[in-house]
C-alpha cells in the first residue's frame, strides 16, 4: 500500500515598499523573508524583517521611513541660532 501526500506550499502576498524607501525579498513562500531600508536622509521606524508564515501572511507590520533630523547652526554678529530641521523631504 501507498500513500500520496498532496501538500502545498504557503505564499504570502506581494508587499509594497514604504514611502521613501525601498524593499528586497527573498522570495514569497513559506519561510521567505522582506527586508526593509529607507533612502538616503530617512530613517527606518519598526523591525527591519518580516517573515512568511504558514498561514500566508507576513509577521509584524510594515515599517515606514521618516525624515532626519539636523541641527541647523546660524549666526549673526552677536547671537548664535540653533534649529532642529527636519530633511529628507
């Protein structure tokens, strides 16, 4: 007597890269990973690495990128001025 096991594969969905950002997949089957950067002035907000489950979703939740900050340094004869800036934008 044979057995035949008939199995499939779990795939998650495609996923979109965050705003002023960019993502590299290693595929989209069970056990694949989604690596998340930002772009250059941006920095990552949330867990860089989402997984594929068995149940074909993605773990965690997307990350997004936000602007840097910069001290702004200016001066005039007498006073020196100092300003948070966001760049990035």
């Amino acid at each position: 007597m044979y057995f035949l096991c008939l199995c499939t594969v779990a795939q998650c969905p495609g996923l979109d890269p965050p705003a002023n950002g960019n993502i590299e997949t290693t595929g989209m089957d069970f056990w694949d990973t989604a690596t998340y950067s930002c772009d250059r002035g941006f920095n990552l907000v949330g867990v860089n690495t989402r997984t594929c489950q068995a149940n074909g979703g993605w773990s965690g939740t997307p990350p997004f990128c936000t602007g840097k900050y910069c001290l702004l340094l200016t001066s005039s004869k007498s006073d020196l001025y100092i300003a948070n800036v966001l760049i990035g934008l």
